[in-house]
C-alpha cells in the first residue's frame, strides 16, 4: 500500500511517459539523494519510504565516502544519467519524485533539507506552490476575497516581523521574498530585538491591517509559514534565535 501510494504521487503531474520511466526516475533520484545526505538522515528518510526506494537510498549512502551535496543542476545531470532521461525534461521529472518523497516523509524533511543547499527547495515543493506568488499563497490559505487584501495581509505581518528583528536579518530574509513583498519585511529602523512579545505582535499586525485579534494571528500564522518555506532553513534559524521561544509556531510549514 505504501509502494502504490508513493508511486501514484510520482505519477500525479503527467511527467512520465511509461511507467518504465517512473521506476527509473526514482530509482535515479534516491540514489542521487543518498549520495547527498548523512547517513543518519538517509535512515531516517527510508523508514517512510517504500522498501526498493529504501534500499536505494541506504545502499547509496553507504557507497558514498562522504556525503556531498552537489549544486540542483548537478543533481540533475546526475538523475538523467542514470536513469537515461532527456536532460531538458529532467527537472520535471525529478521534481515528481521530490514531491512524492515530500509527501511520503513528512517533517523528517525538514532535517534533510537542512543538509541540502537552499535550492533544492524547488525539488520537494508541488509546480503550483513554487510558482504561486506570495500573497496569492496568502490569499488562497487565509480564503480572502482579493488579491489587494492577501497583500494587505502580507505587508502587515512582515511589516511587523520587520520593526521586531534588526535590519540586517531582515535584509537576509527578504532575499528569500518575491517582488510583490520582498520591500514589506525591511523598515529603516527596526526596534531592538526585544522589544515586544508574541501578544503585542499580534497587536500590532492587527493595527496594521485593520484586524480585530483573532484574525491578527492567523494572519501572522499563515505569512510567517510561508515565509519559513520559501527561507533558508540556517537563515530562518538565525532570525528564530532572535525572538523569543513563543514566535516559533507561527513559523510552522503548511
């Protein structure tokens, strides 16, 4: 059952022609993988996977001398090499895999991004969700009516998180922003890092956008995790490091 519904993920975006070429795309990926990551988190990962996407997984890591983490389009060239696949068409067809992996392990993907550079995030995320624009991921989440108001939203909470972090954090996570809110999360003079608590953030957002309390945070709750999936994970850290233990849910990944 779990080797029919991982396979059945791999095959939800149409990338694949036969089913020949599924079979060798994971094959390809997991290999891949196993050669980038720690051997402890490439054990953690097979736990959730089906048994022959585990066994390609482990037997790569234990081959690999050390883990080695290549640049994505490495990666890449690396998976249409192995599994024989026209390098134009390679992402996509990774990226099916990395999504069904995504899905299938849950938050034991977070410890092995963590070990991958930053752009892998392409290969776990759905088409949709990495195209998508911000505040339309906002707009979509929080179910509002318009675009004007997901930016509304957006500008608030990370108008806010910016007053609360020191500028040159924020400068580091609005490089991990796309246009349409990238200028929101830097203010010109931010307060000190502790400043206000997690109740008077709200307050704040509420201010901003013209929200009574409760729709205040679960705007906050709804920016804030998207910011942490479009961030780097070490940099997301480094901003976490400077607000207090409360603000952590607010960063939790959809």
């Amino acid at each position: 059952m779990v080797t029919e519904g991982f396979y059945s993920l791999a095959r939800t975006n149409d990338a694949f022609d036969t089913d020949a070429e599924v079979d060798a795309t994971v094959d390809a990926v997991a290999e891949t993988l196993g050669e980038s990551l720690s051997r402890g988190e490439t054990v953690d990962l097979a736990e959730h996977l089906p048994e022959d996407v585990s066994e390609t997984l482990l037997d790569a890591s234990a081959d690999a001398e050390e883990p080695e983490s290549p640049p994505l389009d490495e990666f890449y060239d690396r998976v249409a090499e192995r599994a024989n696949l026209d390098r134009a068409a390679t992402p996509q067809k990774a990226q099916a895999v990395g999504v069904a992996i995504a899905e299938s392990v849950g938050d034991e993907l977070a410890n092995a991004r963590a070990q991958l550079p930053p752009a892998y995030e392409e290969l776990f995320e759905p088409p949709a969700v990495r195209r998508e624009p911000f505040a339309e991921t906002v707009r979509r989440r929080l179910d509002l009516d318009s675009d004007p108001e997901a930016q509304e939203a957006s500008e608030a909470v990370l108008g806010a998180l910016g007053e609360r972090l020191p500028k040159g954090e924020t400068e580091d996570l609005a490089v991990y922003l796309p246009a349409d809110v990238e200028d929101a999360i830097v203010v010109d003079d931010p307060a000190e890092a502790t400043d206000y608590s997690r109740s008077e953030f709200v307050l704040r957002v509420g201010e901003r956008a013209d929200v009574d309390d409760p729709t205040a945070h679960e705007y906050a709750n709804v920016v804030l995790g998207r910011l942490a999936e479009v961030a780097d994970d070490e940099e997301l850290d480094r901003a976490l490091e400077q607000l207090p233990v409360a603000y952590e849910s607010f960063f939790e990944r959809a």
